[in-house]
C-alpha cells in the first residue's frame, strides 16, 4: 500500500492540471475559513468591547444595529457566519472530489456521490442567501443600515445556478459509473 505522500507524488506526475486546480481551491478554503474565523473573533469580541462592532471584519460598521438591538446585531452575524461556513464547507468537498478523482478511470461511486453532496451544499448556501438577504431587507425597512453585509455574503443566485448544473453533472456521473461497470464486466 502507498503511503500518502507517494499518492500525491504520483498525482503531481500523472495529473498536475488537476492538483493545480486543487492548490487553488485549498487556497479558497483557507481564505474563507480565515474569514470565518476573524468575523467570529471579532463578534464574540465586540460583546466585550462594543468599538470592535465599528470594524467587524473588512470595513464591515454594525455599531449602530449592536446599539440599538443586540438580538438583531447576533442574528445578522449568525446568518453571515452561517452562509460563510457553508461556502467553506463547499470548498472542502470539492478538494475532496478532486484529491479522489483519477483521469484514468474518472467515474467512481464516491466522487459521484461527493458531487451530488455539493450540489446539496450550493444549493444550500443560495436558499440561505435568499432568507439572509430577505431578514437584512427587512431590518433595512426599519431603519438599520446593513448595505455592507450583502457584501460578505454573494449572490444566492449564482449559488442555485451552481446547484441546478452540478445536479446534471451528479446524474451524468451516475451514469458513467454504470457504464463503466459494465464495461469491467464485459471486458
């Protein structure tokens, strides 16, 4: 049996595209787990010391909303944190799915079953996005100023186009692994 560094020696040889790409994407896991991780000290920081809501994380001032509503300024942070770890959770499925796949025989059930598990997770963070941005339009109606949150947060409905075309991929994955199946035991 391999060990782990001799797989990754041997992916860098035979498939570097591939581990190119999953260099990228460890990248962005990193930066949102970063992110992530400063908005959640930074939160939990400002209960002690109310000034930290003035710069939460990238110029982000929710002073006035932790001012004047504490529950609605946890709530707000809660949604971002969420939505946030959510996006972190999705680019660590996807390094996974790359680390699994292997161009000489692509189609596998666990990478199949690891695209259908981002297409769930995209999906996910749209929806969520969605009822973020609703929440957020709802407090902008009464008088809280939240424009710097949509920032944070993205597009939902990228995230839903996301979905909807990993969801074919997942299916057409499926259908590889039959067919490839059914090749080994012809052959």
């Amino acid at each position: 049996m391999k060990t782990l560094t001799e797989q990754w020696k041997e992916k860098w040889v035979n498939q570097p595209s591939l581990m190119l790409i999953t260099v990228v994407i460890w990248s962005i896991f990193i930066g949102l787990c970063i992110q992530a991780g400063a908005l959640l000290f930074t939160f939990i920081y400002s209960w002690f010391n109310p000034i930290v809501a003035q710069n939460l994380f990238d110029g982000l001032n929710l002073y006035s909303l932790k001012e004047a509503n504490p529950w609605y300024y946890g709530g707000v942070i809660s949604m971002v944190l969420f939505i946030i770890g959510l996006k972190a959770y999705l680019f660590y499925q996807i390094i996974r799915i790359f680390l699994k796949i292997n161009l000489v025989h692509p189609f596998s059930q666990e990478v199949s079953k690891l695209i259908s598990t981002v297409s769930y997770t995209a999906f996910q963070i749209g929806i969520g996005i969605i009822f973020a941005s609703a929440c957020f339009k709802w407090l902008a109606k009464k008088g809280y100023e939240l424009d710097q949150v949509y920032s944070l947060m993205g597009g939902a409905y990228e995230f839903l186009l996301m979905a909807a075309i990993l969801v074919a991929v997942s299916q057409i994955f499926k259908r590889g692994v039959e067919i490839q199946e059914e090749s080994e035991l012809t052959v």
